[in-house]
C-alpha cells in the first residue's frame, strides 16, 4: 500500500548554498513536532548527508539497494539518534553512481512511495539532470534555496523553470513536435523561443490548442516555496523577490517566500562538529529562523527551547490538520 507521507523535496540550481544543511534541519524540526519523518540522501555521485547528521560510515545504503538483490528496503533506514527520524544514505561518490538508469530510478521512486511515514524529505543533488528534476517534481511539495547572490537567484530561476518544463515535457509524452518545444536539454534540439510560458502557449495557438488547458493546468499546480539562505543584510532579502517576479514575470507561477536563514558561524561550527544547528542550540537566530519556515510550510506556530539538555516543544498548532482528522 503506497505511503500517504508528504514527500518534500529540496533542490536549487547551484551547489554549495546550504541545501543539505537546510534540508536536515528541517527535518530534525518535524520530527521533533512528534512527526514520522524519512531523511534522504539523493544526491547520488556525492553523498554526505549523513556527515550532517554526524554518522561516520553508514552500513547501508543505495548503492547495496542497487547491486544486492537480497537487501531488504528496511535495511536503508537508519536511526539518527533523534526520536522519529530515520535516515537513508546516497549511493556513495563511486563513478557513475550518480548515472541512475530507468530501472534503479523506478526502484527509488518505489521505495519512496511505500514508506511508512509522515514526511519524506529529499535532498537533491545540484544541477538540473532529468533525475534531479524528477525526483523534484516526485513529490506535492517542492522548495528552492537561493543564496542573495546574482549567480545564485539566476541558477535557482533556471532550475524552477527547468523543474516547471520537465513536468509540461511529461505531459507531452509521445508527440515529438510538442516535446522539442519543452526539452532544452541540447541547442540543437530545443527551441529556445520557448523559455517562457507567455512563447510556448504562442507556439501551442498554432500547433495544438487541445494541450493549452494541460499546461495551464501544470501552471496552476506549481508552486515551489522559495527560501534565502545565507542573509547577511536586510537588503539581501530583496534578492527573494526579484526571484519571486522573475519567475511570475516568465512563467505565470508565484513562488511560496517561507522564510530566510541569516548568514551565522554557529551553523558553520554545527557542520564542522557533525552536530545539526538545531540539535545544537535550538534557541540560536538561525534555529529561530528555521522554526519560523517550518511554521511556514506546515502551517504550525511552534518554539523549541532546551532545558537541561533536552529540546522541548513549548508552542504548537496542529500540523496539517486537514490530513489529521
């Protein structure tokens, strides 16, 4: 019977802006709510998620799941340590890990559907590969981090757009004519007069007007929530923004803004000690900042505090409450 967890998926164009860092904490945060939540390494060719978490060598992994038939799919769940979280390792950094085929992305699409657990939370490699934006689009909710930086907001605009794109190009399996509209995966095949949604509905006009209710319909349904992480300066926010606009300007969707993470050494001591920032001082700015973006994404009004060394939950509301009663 396949899961009914909320698959979250975490994903920006550029590497290096703290998507792992982010996607951990977040979801030590659910699950110190009380929630069941998965942790997922996906970014197959480099894994180390589970550094973040501090576990040295994992025993178990994908890349047994890939070339031990006799492994048990509950093997790849691993405890972390923190009550209600369990873990799944990467395939390791072996060459051609990250090159997922057919089959072994349809095996990690299985496995996921079928976990047993309130949320399910992926942590995706770098990039804008087909793998990456599918297993983006896999689940109902998907978020973005950007750093303020031009480079930064101009890479997580092209991973939205590419993400958006690759859901239309799904839609349009079949019909080579319709599918060359959306596929920029080589200059020689795309049509690069097709960037934005305002140029593919022209060229549908044309085409096949029959598709244009599909694409609004994906339009409509498409609404990634953005974070800014590595805040230095309130100006920095703007950077969140002029995102947001780009991509409305472009692509007719609004991103969800949920929030933004200061830029602080206590995170970067918590990834040099192997101690998650929210583990590690759950009171700190950036930890605050985090539990504001979860209020933001499921709807709840919580507060962590620590009291003699345990993390405690003062504030709550209901998460989710439509899925709970």
């Amino acid at each position: 019977m396949a899961s009914s967890a909320n698959i979250i998926a975490v994903g920006g164009g550029k590497g290096g802006i703290g998507k792992s860092i982010v996607c951990t904490n977040l979801a030590i945060g659910l699950a110190l709510c009380g929630k069941n939540v998965v942790l997922m390494d996906t970014d197959f060719g480099a894994s180390n998620l589970h550094a973040l978490l501090g576990v040295d060598a994992p025993k178990h992994g994908f890349g047994d799941f890939f070339h031990k038939n006799s492994t048990d799919p509950e093997s790849l769940l691993l405890d972390t340590g923190i009550r209600g979280l369990k873990f799944v390792c990467g395939a390791g950094d072996n060459p051609g890990s990250a090159d997922l085929d057919q089959d072994n992305t349809a095996i990690i699409t299985e496995f996921i559907h079928n976990l047993d657990a309130d949320f399910v939370f992926l942590d995706l490699a770098p990039g804008t590969s087909y793998n990456v934006l599918d297993f983006f689009n896999l689940g109902e909710t998907g978020l973005v981090l950007t750093t303020p930086e031009i480079t930064s907001v101009m890479k997580t605009f092209s991973f939205i757009r590419s993400a958006l794109f690759r859901k239309i190009g799904k839609a349009f399996q079949g019909n080579p004519e319709l599918e060359r509209l959306v596929d920029h995966s080589s200059p020689a095949k795309a049509d690069r007069e097709t960037h934005s949604i305002d140029t593919l509905m022209e060229q549908l006009i044309e085409i096949d007007q029959g598709q244009i209710p599909v694409v609004k319909s994906i339009v409509d349904a498409f609404n990634p929530g953005l974070i800014v992480n590595r805040v230095r300066y309130t100006k920095d926010l703007i950077a969140g923004e002029n995102l947001i606009q780009l991509v409305k300007k472009h692509l007719g969707i609004e991103p969800v803004f949920l929030g933004y993470l200061i830029e602080s050494d206590r995170v970067r001591d918590s990834v040099d000690e192997m101690v998650p920032f929210l583990i590690k001082e759950p009171e700190s700015k950036p930890s605050r900042n985090l539990q504001k973006i979860i209020g933001a994404l499921t709807h709840t009004d919580l507060e962590l505090v620590q009291k003699d060394g345990e993390i405690f939950l003062s504030q709550q509301a209901q998460l989710f409450p439509d899925l709970d009663t």
